[in-house]
C-alpha cells in the first residue's frame, strides 16, 4: 500500500474517532425510562449507564414484599441497561453506514 493510502486510512480513523467522542458526549445527555410491575417501579437511565431517576409506588412499599421491590427494580434497571445498548447500536449503525465492524473497534 503506497503512503498516501495509509495516510488516508489514518485520516478516516481519527475522524471515525472524532465522531465516536462526539456521539459518546451525546448520548450521554440522552435518557431512556424503563419501568417493572406494571410501572410500580420506574427507572431513568442516561446513555452512560447511570441511574438517574428511580421512583417507586408507594403501594408497593411495604415490610412483607421487601424481595418483590428489589426484584422489580432490578428487572426496571437491567431493561433501561437494554434499551441504552439498543439506543447505542442504532447510533452506531447511523455512524458506521452499516460497515460491520468488529465490537470494540471504538
């Protein structure tokens, strides 16, 4: 491969990178809502994985079904972890113009 088409290539990848700071930068403002139980439980998680808003029913709170809770908030939290993946694959895909490149590549 002549220089000049490395030198290209190393272009296109500090540009991909570029945009992979940027997209990371903008999904980090993004939120997703998750919720469990019926929407006993209620989840916001931003684009980096934190929760950022959790509310819970005050129905539901009691002594007697202190596992159920836990078990509806875990299951609220691991489906808005879900939905930030979809969200992340779909900007990807708008990215990389559906170039398939290996997980990891950025």
């Amino acid at each position: 491969m002549p220089n000049g088409g490395m030198a290209k290539i190393m272009k296109q990848l500090q540009q991909a990178q570029t945009e992979m700071s940027r997209l990371q930068e903008e999904l980090g403002g993004k939120t997703v809502e998750s919720s469990s139980g019926g929407g006993a439980v209620r989840v916001v998680v931003d684009g980096q994985k934190n929760l950022v808003s959790l509310q819970i029913d005050p129905e539901v709170i009691s002594e007697g079904n202190r596992e159920m809770l836990e078990d509806l908030i875990i299951a609220a939290v691991n489906e808005a972890f879900h939905r930030v993946d979809d969200m992340i694959a779909a900007e990807m895909q708008k990215l990389t113009g559906g170039l398939n490149l290996p997980p990891g590549m950025f």
